[in-house]
C-alpha cells in the first residue's frame, strides 16, 4: 500500500463534516488500477446534484459486495452535497449515531469511494457513487481524522491567509501552522507571567522588566551560591566521613591481624581515604606479624628491638627507615 499519512496524527472530538471523497487529476489506485481522470469536477459535482438524492457510506463496499447478495449493508452517513476544490472533490456527510460512534472512536480511519468510469484507458470519472469507510484505502486520501479543521472552504482560505502559508497548503499543514502558533503563545505567556508585565505588554517592556528583575536579583544570587556552598561542603563532610569510616574497618582489621602495626593505622587510614584500592592490595601482600616464622624470635635483650625479617620487609615495602621503625616497635611493646 501506498505511504498514507498516519490516523493518529491529530486527536479529534467530533467527525469532520466535510470529508475527501476523491483525488483531482490524474490518479491510479494502490492496487495498480488506472490510470483515472477527473477532468472536469465541476461536472462531476452537477452530476450528483441533478440525482436529487443522498449517497450512502457504507463499511468496506458492503453495499456492492453484501447488498447485491440480499444482505444487509447498512449505510452509517450519508453525503448530502459535494464540492470541487483544488485537491479533489469534497462531500458534506451526515453521520448517524453508528457512524459518529465508529469515526470518532478511531474505528475507521479513511474512506474509499465507488467511481463510475469509462471503459477505455486512461479511464473518466463520470460519477461519484457512494464511498465507505476503511482502513485499507486504495486512493490517497486525507485521513478522516485529519479531514478538515472547519468544513468550510472559505474559512481555510482566511486561516491560510492569516497564517502565512500558500494558497495550496492543506489541512495538515494548516493545523502545523496553529498548533506552532499555540505553543509560540504558550512560551510568551510564561517569558510575561516571569516578567511580571500585563499579557499585553510589548515586547520592549518584557525585555525592560526582565533586565530589571535580573539586576534587582543580586541579594538572591547571593544567597543562592551560599546556600550550594554550605550544600556542597556538606556533602563533603558526608562522603570524607563514609571514606574515613571504611578506611578505619578496612585498617583495624589489618592491625589486628598483625599485617600493620599500630604506629601507622593514622598513615594507612589517609592513603585508604585517597586510594582504597591500593591500599587494600598493598596490605594483602603483607605479612602477618603473627606469622610462625615469628613464634621463636627473640629480641636484643639491651639497645634497640631487632628487626626481625617480616619488620625489615614492612620497612622496605613501605620506604620506612628500619632505625625509625624500631623505635616505633620499641613503643609499641611497651603499649602492648
């Protein structure tokens, strides 16, 4: 099927009274029929008139395909009158209760009409002989949902006019045009509700108000930053403290298991709180000062603690001087 613009384009609340019965011009349906030509529309339009009478519209031809066979085909609206324009022609529906109920409720989204043509190719429209709602048209026609906005020619007209757009733009693009207009209007009403100003107000004076409500704001700028540098800094003091909180587990453990002495918990918690990571892979790598191979040791019984070999690898894992950390040991027993 031929690229049809989409049903729910535009959400209606009522059915469009005027509806596209047919193309202008030249035209061939989705299903490779045609070529068509409505040549002279005004003609078909006199054609229909002269009838005196309504043409049904049915759902998916059933008055050709049911009616013929003695079933029931019940018409859901019926058109009334029909107008050339410059798409096609155009026709005034009157819609019964079903057919209200079944367009306005998104059941239907298009409508295909029946033609009376000519034999020979390229084949003439003589006439317009009823339509019927579908969802799967085989001439491009505009959506009943996008139909219209008014049903009146003139009125389009004037809206085209007043919104700018060329003599040929349809109802789709009419209704592109009011809805930028309508958020256009939204937007200005909130730069006037924001500037304080009458919604009549010009744009010279919205400026003039905005300027002076942006230089009269200082007090509040103020106190704005002061209020995101108290914000900050305390989400500082938060994250520094979860940081400590973790770094102190994290080197608690490690003393109690004899993997850092007590003399640099203070060290390890600073390094922890700048890089967790590190530090716990470092202290992995320690020995435990409650290792086996410490079991039998006995210090220097005068002088300074001997280093014993997991102390000298502490001290060198760590960049320490082996005479600074044997004071520290030193102290340390005496804690202990």
């Amino acid at each position: 099927m031929m690229n049809l613009p989409a049903v729910d384009d535009v959400t209606v609340t009522a059915v469009p009274e005027w509806v596209h019965l047919m193309p202008a011009g030249t035209f061939s349906g989705a299903d490779g029929r045609g070529p068509y030509v409505a040549g002279d529309l005004q003609q078909i339009v006199a054609q229909f008139r002269n009838t005196g009478r309504k043409l049904p519209i049915d759902i998916n031809h059933s008055t050709d395909k049911l009616g013929t066979q003695g079933f029931e085909s019940p018409a859901l609206g019926w058109i009334v009158d029909m107008e050339a324009r410059e798409d096609g022609i155009w026709g005034k529906v009157e819609w019964n209760a079903r057919g209200n109920a079944a367009v306005s409720g998104r059941e239907y989204g298009y409508l295909s009409p029946a033609l009376f043509v000519t034999e020979g190719k390229p084949h003439r429209v003589l006439e317009i002989g009823r339509a019927s709602l579908t969802n799967d048209p085989n001439l491009k026609l505009n959506s009943l949902h996008t139909a219209n906005l008014t049903g009146e020619p003139e009125m389009e007209e004037e809206l085209r006019k007043a919104l700018g757009l060329p003599e040929d733009a349809d109802a789709a693009a009419i209704l592109a045009a009011v809805t930028e207009k309508t958020l256009h209007s939204a937007t200005l009403a909130k730069v006037v509700e924001t500037a304080g100003v009458n919604i009549d107000a010009s744009g010279d004076q919205i400026v003039t108000s905005l300027q002076s409500r942006q230089s009269g704001d200082d007090a509040e700028k103020v106190e704005l930053r002061k209020t995101v540098t108290d914000l900050q800094s305390k989400v500082t003091t938060l994250t520094n403290g979860a940081a400590r909180d973790k770094a102190e587990a994290v080197v608690n453990r490690a003393v109690e298991d004899g993997k850092v002495v007590p003399a640099l918990r203070e060290h390890f918690i600073s390094r922890h709180m700048k890089n967790a990571q590190e530090v716990e892979d470092e202290i992995k790598l320690l020995p435990s000062l409650h290792s086996a191979t410490l079991r039998n040791y006995k210090p220097q019984e005068s002088g300074d603690p001997a280093l014993s070999p997991e102390d000298q690898q502490i001290c060198e894992l760590m960049g320490i001087d082996p005479a600074e950390f044997a004071k520290t040991k030193k102290s340390h027993k005496e804690l202990f």
